[in-house]
C-alpha cells in the first residue's frame, strides 16, 4: 500500500517535483550538502530505504539412505492410524497395519510434504510399505547405497 500511495503521490505532483527538482537543494555550500548525506537523500525525495530485505538460501542438506529412512518412520509413527509397536521397514499398509486406501493416500500426502515433492498417482498406488516408499525416494533423488 505504501509504494500504491507514493506512485499516486508522484502522478499527482509532477508540476510541484519538476518545480522542486530545479530549484538548489539548499542555499548552502555543496559541501555542506555531502556532509550530511541523510538530509541530501531526504531532499532529493524517496531514493533509497534504509533497509534493505534480501532472501538468502542455502543448500538443502545432504539426503542418506539412513536420513531418509528416518524421516520416513517419523512421518509415519506421528500418523495417528498406525501403532508405532507394529511398524517396521517391510510392514504392509493394508494387509498388516489395516489402512484403508483414504489413509494410504493421507500417508503419501505427508511424505510429499515432508520431502518436498509430488509423488504421481501411478506410482503412489505401488507404494504400500515404508521400504517401497524409502527406494522410490532414493530413486528420485538418485541416492544409492
């Protein structure tokens, strides 16, 4: 809102700036003017803001097979449906844990969050063990071990 205002500030008083912009930016010395650059800025009108916001990124860390295995068991012990107790590496979803196709599809939904990625239909239906979930994510992320 604030750059919407001083660009309707600006379009509005041209004649007035035109008028500013021509006249000396002070009766002073141009000496006195360098050395108090804030007052110079101030006068020539909205140059330059005090801070300036910069994004920086970093590199994301390094993916393991042993940091994806983590992270998959973490999403999947913290999903509500599955008792951590029976979980293991070669557990099935539905045969073993009793999910239905819902909370198989929930489950995909958080590893796709978790990893950043989307994970297509086709190869979301193969994906019905911890283990299976771990490869296709090495595969994709060309990890191998």
């Amino acid at each position: 809102m604030a750059s919407l205002a001083r660009v309707r500030f600006l379009a509005r008083n041209t004649g007035i700036l035109r008028c500013l912009a021509s006249r000396p930016i002070l009766q002073r010395p141009p000496t006195a003017n360098a050395a108090n650059p804030r007052q110079f800025h101030v006068l020539q009108g909205f140059v330059d803001p005090r801070v300036k916001q910069v994004r920086h990124y970093s590199a994301r860390e390094p993916l393991t097979l042993d940091l994806i295995t983590q992270r998959v068991l973490l999403v999947l012990k913290l999903y509500d449906k599955i008792d951590p107790a029976k979980l293991t590496l070669d557990t099935h979803f539905i045969n073993d844990l009793g999910l239905d196709s819902l909370d198989h599809v929930e489950i995909i939904m958080a590893i796709e969050d978790e990893f950043g990625f989307e994970i297509p239909d086709m190869d979301a239906e193969k994906l019905n063990r911890p283990s299976e979930i771990i490869r296709y994510i090495g595969d994709k992320e060309d990890i191998y071990e």
